[in-house]
C-alpha cells in the first residue's frame, strides 16, 4: 500500500543558536532552519511519506535557506507562497540538559500573513492527513484564515494540531480560548507535557485526554520527555517508553515526534477519515515508531530529524 500525502501548514523559524566568538564582546550565532510545522514536514519527507509544505516563504536569506532546506528534505513547496515580509527569527539559549528557551523576533514577520485566497485553490483531494499548529494557528491576522482552512479540510482528510504553546510570544490564555474550537476541528491533537502545564495547569494528564476527547478529538498523545508518551484513544489508554539516546539537544523533537506518529498511521493507511479503524494497538506502535525518530532528532544538533535508512541506529524496549 503506497503512502498518501499529508499537507502541514505553518511557520519556518529561522532558529539562531550562541556560539562562542573569535572576539571578546562579540556573539556568533549559528542559524539552522526550524519552525514547528516546517520541522515536521521535514521529518515526514525524510521518513518516505510525501509531505507537501503550505508555507509563506520570504525572499530573504533566511528564507532562501528554507527553501533550500525543504526541497533538499524532498518536500513539496508547490502550493509555497513567495511572501515579501521578512522572515520570523528565534534566538535559542540551551540549559545544560539541552532544552532550548527561545527569544522571538517575529512582528510583521511572512508566516503570520496568511489569506482566504493564498489557500482557496488548495487541492486536498490527494491529501490523507492535514497537520498544523504552533504559531500559525494563533498569530493574527492569519490565524483564523488556518482555522477556517481547517474546517474545510475537514471533510476531507485527517486533521491534526500540535498546539506548541509559545507563552513568551502569545499569551497562553489564546491557545485556552481557543482549544476546544480545535479539537472540534481535529481527529489528532498532539502536545508536551509543557503545553499542558500552560493550557490546564495542575491537570493530571489523563484528564486533560478525557476534557479534550469530550471536546470531539478522538487521539491525543501527550509527550513526556524522558518519561516517554501517554496516548489516549477514545479513553482508552497506552503509556510507551521513551528511547534512550545520547542528548545533544531537544529541539524539534516533538515536531519529529509528531511526524514518526502521521507516517506511521499513514503506512497502515489509518489516515484519511475519521480514524475509524484505528485500535488501540496500532497507536502503541505507531508512538514507539514515534519515540525513536524522536530520539534521533535529539541525537544531533537542532531541529535535524533523521532519514528513514537512520532508523536502524535505535531500538525501543520491548518494540521496533
């Protein structure tokens, strides 16, 4: 069974990390191409399945250097809008167990511009899956431009959101406001245990499942860093371990995540609906699947997820 697309729509991030300089009083910063949907678009071309990028994508350097990135990933800018805004830029600063703290330079910035018309002549129809979040989906004006786009995809295909909760940009009380809206909308709502603690302070995760499936999402997993990933189908549940892996850094690795979860229901051709014939064992396995591609990206420096023929390097205890 041939794998059928999934489209992700979203933001690059030009991701700026610190480096020492050849001069005192001086900062190099060495900048990678990241941006949560981006990064995840990535992660599914590298996988095998055919990713196709919605995205507005400055002329500037950083966003030639996007460009770049995305087509050499083998991913589809077709449906790319060339926007005349600059490109949104995040400064990372990494603690000692590599999470990264990001600083924001993103007024007026393309990802955010989005019109009904840059995504009216969409084709969805060979579309399995649409994923979307983090920015986009809250920043004005175009956030409610993806959200309409949303319900009308819909219909159509899968959908699923990664919220990335970004307190230091936008209030969190934007993403609370909006979130049921949101799992009206999606069959897959995936998050950290870090957006949780910013949507439903306090919330146990297992709650925060039943609160959202009563919402209308049918499948949500919430990663939880070393302590690997509860998924919640319909109220059933699955707790999978995560893979050890030496840590340079965490970022992008939910993104990845988010991708090893979408290629692989994707390759059982569990996407496409409403995930009706989706069981609670298959979603097992599709999050170990997640978990190791997850483990790779944290294996190397930045929002860099592996190529499938990387897969083989690691090994889930007690799944493939």
């Amino acid at each position: 069974m041939s794998t059928r697309q999934i489209t992700v729509l979203g933001e690059c991030v030009a991701d700026a990390f610190a480096e020492p300089a050849n001069a005192s009083h001086e900062l190099a910063l060495r900048v990678l191409p990241g941006g949560g949907p981006a990064n995840t678009a990535v992660a599914l071309a590298r996988l095998g399945t055919p990713a196709r990028f919605l995205a507005r994508l400055s002329g500037d350097v950083f966003g030639r250097l996007f460009r770049a990135h995305l087509e050499a990933s083998g991913v589809d800018l077709s449906h790319a809008v060339a926007a005349a805004e600059p490109s949104t830029l995040a400064v990372a600063e990494l603690d000692a167990a590599g999470q990264a703290t990001f600083s924001f330079h993103a007024r007026n910035t393309a990802d955010w511009q989005w019109t009904a018309d840059e995504l009216a002549d969409v084709d969805l129809s060979a579309t399995a899956c649409v994923h979307t979040g983090s920015l986009a989906l809250v920043q004005a004006p175009g956030g409610v431009v993806v959200e309409e786009f949303l319900e009308t995809a819909a219909s159509r295909a899968t959908v699923s959101i990664d919220p990335n909760v970004r307190p230091l940009l936008v209030r969190p009380q934007v993403y609370r406001a909006r979130l049921a809206r949101w799992c009206a909308l999606a069959d897959i709502l995936r998050l950290s245990e870090d957006d949780l603690g910013l949507l439903l302070p306090g919330t146990p995760p297992e709650q925060a499942c039943d609160l959202w499936h009563a919402a209308g999402v049918r499948l949500v997993v919430i990663t939880l860093g070393a302590d690997g990933a509860l998924a919640s189908l319909d109220g059933e549940r699955v707790r999978v371990p995560a893979v050890a892996a030496r840590v340079v850094d965490t970022v992008g690795a939910g993104d990845s995540f988010t991708a090893g979860l979408l290629h692989r229901l994707g390759e059982g051709g569990l996407l496409g609906g409403r995930l009706d014939g989706l069981g609670l064992d298959e979603v097992e396995e599709a999050c170990r699947f997640a978990a190791r591609v997850a483990a790779l990206t944290c294996s190397v420096a930045g929002p860099n997820p592996p190529w499938r023929d990387r897969l083989a390097d690691l090994t889930t205890a007690g799944g493939s």
